[in-house]
C-alpha cells in the first residue's frame, strides 16, 4: 500500500466494483436480515464516538501530516457525520465491499479465458453493507494510491466507472449524481484512517508511517474534491 496501486489496477478495481454494484442495484436482495444499511444506527453512533475520540490524539501526533486546512475539516467532521450518513445511505444503493483498499485486493494475472491483465479478487468482507457506490470508488482512489497520479487521472477514471456501472445495469444514476456521492464519500472516508491511528502500535515505526501516508492522502483528496 505504500507505493499505491497502477493505473491498471485502479482501472480494473473500479470495473471490477461497476461490475459488483451493477448486479446489486437497488436488489430486493439488499432488505437480508444479515446486511446492515450504511445507516445502520448502532454502527454510525460507534463510529461517530470512536472518531471523537481518536481524533484529538491524531490532530496532534500527525500535525505534520495535516496541513491548517486539512485539520479544520477533521475539526468539523464529527458534527457532518450524521449528514453524510444519511445521504450515502439513501436510494439507489447496492451491495458495498465496505473497506475495498489495496490491502484488500488480490491481482491475478490472466483468467482462464484468455484475459490478460491485473483481474481484482477482493478479500475481507467484513464490513459489508448496502449504501451508495461512491463509498467503495472514494475509499480506493484516495487512501489506497498516490495522491499526484490520482489527481491527474481522478475524472477519467470516475467517468470510466460510471460507464461501467450504467453498462452493469444501474440506471437513473448519472455522472452529477455520482460526482456528488464522491464528494461525500471522500468526506468520510477520511474517518478511516483517523480510525486506524487508535489500533496502531505507537512504538512500531512502519505502522505510524502507514498511518501518517493513510492521512496525508485522505487529507489531499478532501481538499482536491472540495469535500
């Protein structure tokens, strides 16, 4: 995760979600007792609470990490949650890998009918849930490559994926609404990191430079983005 994902693999993970969403879109399948919705109270209320109180701590450790700016949204973002929430939660949904970054895919090199190229197996289904398929496209192109290579290729690769997911069945979908589910995605999608940096080994280096790198990407595509 460190030197971040190819462009290939960012394009074949984001036709690989298009793929995954367009067969869930809108199922009846999604309403299983098993699959909690993104909004989901008992998850938001633990997530919410976990990231008031990780953030203070991550403010400060990483302040070289968080430009003025960056940490003014960090700031605010408690009392936006709920919002966001809400709105990445409402219709038209599909089934959500719910933590679809690099460590969570595998690449195979060639399929069994001739396809060549890094084909994506994605691993790690526990946070699963059904919600806007903006969440899984933001949480992988911000915090799983770098933020230079994605900002020159962003809109490309988002027009790409909707493209796919249109051709996978999604309708009354467009590429507005998708650019604004992206948005909110990317805004909180930076509780992630800031979430990780509560499980990390303060004394383990390798683990506070990931977290540190998690951070200034996730920082960088809020600011990009407008989010």
């Amino acid at each position: 995760m460190r030197t971040g994902y190819t462009l290939a693999e960012a394009q074949a993970v984001l036709g690989a979600l298009a793929r995954l969403h367009g067969a869930f879109w809108q199922s009846p399948r999604l309403g299983a007792a098993w699959l909690p919705a993104w909004n989901d109270p008992g998850i938001g209320a633990l997530v919410r609470g976990a990231y008031a109180q990780v953030w203070p701590a991550c403010r400060q450790h990483f302040a070289a990490a968080l430009p003025d700016d960056v940490a003014a949204f960090g700031d605010g973002l408690e009392a936006r949650l709920p919002t966001l929430v809400e709105e990445l939660a409402a219709a038209p949904v599909t089934l959500l890998h719910g933590d679809c970054r690099l460590d969570n895919v595998l690449f195979r090199d060639e399929e069994p009918d001739g396809h060549v190229g890094p084909t994506p197996v994605f691993i790690d289904w526990r946070l699963v849930a059904s919600g806007r398929p903006a969440l899984d496209v933001a949480y992988f192109l911000t915090q799983s490559g770098d933020p230079a290579q994605l900002a020159a290729h962003e809109d490309d690769l988002l027009g790409g994926y909707h493209a796919a997911l249109t051709d996978a069945g999604a309708d009354g979908y467009g590429f507005d609404d998708l650019a604004a589910d992206y948005r909110r995605a990317v805004a909180q999608c930076f509780v992630y990191p800031v979430l990780a940096v509560g499980s990390i080994d303060p004394g383990d280096a390798a683990q506070v430079e990931m977290a540190g790198i998690a951070l200034a990407r996730a920082g960088a595509a809020v600011m990009r983005v407008g989010a």
